[in-house]
C-alpha cells in the first residue's frame, strides 16, 4: 500500500504569503477575480445540495473544541447509537424528494471498527441504489477501509483539515494534523473523491486560514469538494464563547478558495442559520456553489429547504443538475444560465463534484 503522503506544493504561487495577498485585495477586486474564476470553471448561477445525517451520534473520544458531540464537553446533544438501514433510506428517501443530490452520512467516531463498518458499507449501498451520490465522514480510516468503501459504491469521503498545522494543536489534542493527512492519503489512493476544507471563526487569525487554504491546495490533486465552515457556536464546548468573525472576513476566505483551487466544488457549509441572507449572497457572488440542504446538519440547525428555495429565487441561483465539468467553461465561460446547457461530454480534467 502506498503510504507515502503527498503533500508537496504543486503551484508555488499559492504560498501562505500569496495567499495573503489576495486576503488583502479590495472587496471588489477580490470578487471580481473570484467570480471571473468561477464562471471559467463553473455554470455560473447553479449550486449543488447535499444532505446531511447524523448515523451516529454524540460520545467521541477525541476532544476537538469546536464539537458539539465530544465526550469531553457537556453539550444538550443526546447520544444515539448507529442508525438501522430503514431509518437510514427513509432520511435519503425524503432528502432526494427534497432535491438533494448527495446524502452525507455522519458518524462521531475516531475511527471506524470494521464491524461498525460492515453496517455502513450497507448504508452506503443502499443510499447509493436509490441514485444520489454518497459520502461518509467516519473520522480515521485504517489501511483497507476506504478500498471497501469504494467497493460498495461510495462517491465521497469527507475529512477535513479544519485548520492549518500550525493552529491544530490549539483545537484538537487526540489527534495530529499527520494522522489527518494519512487518512486523507488512503481515501485518494482509493479512488474515491475528497471532501475536506475547514472551520473558520475558531479565534484564528487571517494568515491561519491562508495556512489551510494552502494546505487544501497542496494536496496532490486538491479536494474535489471544499466545505467551508463557520463556527456553530455550542453551549458546552470550549469554543462556545468564541468571538464573532466578520462576514466580510467570511466572504474573503470563500472568494479566496474559489480562487486558489478553481476547480474544486466549495461548499458554504455550516453557519447558515445564523448568517445574514446578504452574506450568502456575497458568498456565491465570491465562488460557492454548494449548500448542506435541510434543517439540520448534523446535531445543529440549518436553514429550511422552503427558506433556502425562497433565497435561491431572489438571488437566480438554480440547484445543479449535474456535476460542473471543467468543458463547460469553455462551452460558455460567461454562461448566466440554467447548467442545463453545459452538461456535456466527460472530460479527464473535469472536477468531479
Ligand atoms: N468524526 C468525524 C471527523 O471528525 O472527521 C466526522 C464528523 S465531524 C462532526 C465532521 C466535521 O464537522 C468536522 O471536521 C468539522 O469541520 C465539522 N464541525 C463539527 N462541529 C462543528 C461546529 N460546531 N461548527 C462548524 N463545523 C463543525
Ligand atoms: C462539513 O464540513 N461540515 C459538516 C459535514 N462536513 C460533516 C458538519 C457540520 C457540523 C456542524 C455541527 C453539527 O451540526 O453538529
Ligand atoms: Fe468527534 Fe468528529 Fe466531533 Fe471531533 S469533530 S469530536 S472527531 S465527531
């Protein structure tokens, strides 16, 4: 098994520093650079959806400071044990009624056993046979396990950096940004796609969150799918007091992503419910193309389909048919329609979410 981690910088202009430098840029110019970006890459006005579910909640071992569901911390989340298959599909079922395109299956695990495993491969199989994409997020995977779930149909697996090396250990102690790395490494050497982006909002400063975007855009290739996460504020954890991070600061870091990796599908992911509909417009306007739909994420809310469908009327923006391709910039680089007209041939170079 390959168990080298590829982690070189593959464009040095994205270094701390240059990244900086676009963090710096006037509003207007860093929205302009980003949009002019996401219309190369992207059908301009569509987003994709994914849902969320919580198969397995509450009582991790590990003690990230932000979460809601750690052992450690003494939250309102109640413990529930691995979620039977009926449950399961019956959640996929009303999620793909909803036009979500992807079901993501939470577990607030450390690290899967296999047994435990055995029954999500089964999950997975099954969501997969209804015809929505999947992804998992188990925490760490041992050598193996990403091969079975590739086997049984996965799409996705999510695992996020959440932070850049250098603030890691001020947030998360059981575990290295390294042990994140290998797991990262075993789900590409799979074959199957990355989700992995971020929190922002931990009480971080600027040059850390350009020290994860880099990270992001150094790993080799870079995620197909970016979550960027606000911090969900929760009673009961370390962080729940933490202050408010600007919404323009926000805005940069999407616009900045959007921008470092051009391909990849960034999703503005957690923090919705308490984000201004103005600052999601700004958010798309800066390159993100993909929500978590649904009144939940995983233990904390969201905003509702009919609130977003309502947004998505406001601002033009259309739910993506179909997954953006790397050709459709070049069918119609300022594309202002439906995505309908730039679904087209595969392309090696396509995203792939
Ligand atoms: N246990 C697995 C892991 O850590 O990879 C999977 C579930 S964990 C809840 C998935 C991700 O949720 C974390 O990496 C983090 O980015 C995000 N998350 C957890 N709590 C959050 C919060 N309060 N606000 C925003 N994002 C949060
Ligand atoms: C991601 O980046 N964000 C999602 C998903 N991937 C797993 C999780 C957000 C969790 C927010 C806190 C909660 O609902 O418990
Ligand atoms: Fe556990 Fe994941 Fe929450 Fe960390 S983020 S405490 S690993 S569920």
């Amino acid at each position: 098994m390959n168990t080298h981690i590829r982690h070189e910088t593959l464009d040095p202009a994205w270094s701390v520093a240059a990244i900086l430098d676009l963090f710096a840029l006037p509003l207007n110019d860093l929205l302009l650079k980003a949009q002019t970006i996401h219309r190369q890459h992207h059908p301009a006005n569509a987003v994709q959806q994914s849902r969320l579910l919580s198969i397995k909640t509450g009582a991790c071992p590990e003690d990230c400071a932000y979460c809601p569901q750690s052992s450690r911390y003494q939250t309102a989340v109640e413990e529930a044990p691995l979620m039977p298959l009926p449950q399961v599909l019956a959640a996929a079922k009303r999620a793909q009624a909803a036009g979500a395109q992807r079901f993501c299956m939470g577990a607030a695990w450390r690290s899967p056993t296999e047994r435990q495993l055995d029954d999500v491969v089964e999950h997975v199989k099954a969501v997969k046979a209804l015809g929505l994409e999947t992804c998992v997020t188990l925490g760490m995977l041992k050598p193996g396990q990403a091969e079975r779930l590739k086997a049984a149909g996965l799409d996705y697996y999510n695992h996020n950096l959440d932070t850049s090396r250098e603030y890691y250990g001020e947030i998360i102690h059981s575990r290295t940004y390294d042990d994140r790395l290998q797991t990262l490494q075993r789900v590409r050497d799979a074959g199957l796609k990355v989700c992995c982006g971020g929190i922002v909002g931990l009480g971080e400063s600027r040059e850390i969150r350009a020290g994860l975007i880099a990270t992001l855009a150094s790993l080799a290739p870079y995620p197909e799918s970016v979550p960027i996460n606000q911090l969900v504020k929760v009673a009961g954890t370390p962080l729940a007091d933490a202050p408010d991070l600007d919404p323009i600061e926000f805005v940069r870091t999407i616009a900045v992503t959007r921008i470092v990796m051009p391909r990849t599908v960034v999703r503005l992911s957690a923090g919705r419910e308490t984000m201004h509909d103005s600052t999601q417009a700004l958010c798309f306007m800066a390159g993100a193309n993909s929500i978590f739909q649904g009144e939940q994420l995983l233990t904390t809310p969201n905003p509702r389909v009919e609130a977003d469908a309502a947004l998505f009327e406001r601002l033009g923006l259309v739910p993506m048919p179909d997954q953006p391709r790397a050709d459709a910039a070049t069918a119609a680089p300022a594309a202002t329609s439906g995505p309908t007209t730039l679904k087209s041939s595969t392309n090696e170079e396509a995203p792939a979410c």
